[in-house]
C-alpha cells in the first residue's frame, strides 16, 4: 500500500509542477494584453491582442483541469494514507 501512495504523491507533484509552469506561462501572456483601443492604423496590433487573448482562454482551461485534478489527487492520497494507517492499527 505504501508503495501506491508513492506513486500517487510523485503524480500529484507532476501535475502541481505542470500546474504551477502553465500558471507562469498564462501570466506572462496576460502580461502583454492590453485593453485599450487600438486605432484602424494600428490594426496589426488588434490582430496580435486577439490571439494573444485567444491564448490566455486556453490557458485558463487548463489552468482549472490540472487545478481540479491536483485537488482530486491529494484527496484520493489523503484518503489512501488514512485507509492504511487505520488498517494497520
């Protein structure tokens, strides 16, 4: 038993490691977006701030998977460290 909840705690940190990566990434690109208006001149620069905003939604998605699959693989840890503690007793 101990070894499964080994192997699930290294998979909850491979998924807190993507997590934490992909939550720096986002930020970076959010970094870049900007809400103002951009001028018929500068249509380039509304092309750019689209994608970049189109970037950030799939990001988000993301974010929020591997946020509720962290949270799911520390519960089901928790409940299998305290499934063999009390089984040991």
């Amino acid at each position: 038993m101990a070894t499964s909840l080994l192997y699930m705690l290294v998979v909850w940190g491979l998924v807190k490691v993507a997590l934490i990566v992909v939550a720096t990434y986002r930020s970076v690109l959010a970094k870049d977006e900007t809400d103002r208006l951009v001028s018929p001149a500068e249509s380039h620069l509304a092309t750019k701030q689209r994608q970049i905003i189109a970037k950030v939604s799939r990001l988000d998605q993301c974010v929020k998977g591997l946020a509720l699959g962290s949270c799911a693989l520390l519960l089901v840890c928790t409940v299998v460290w305290i499934w063999s503690s009390l089984s040991n007793l």
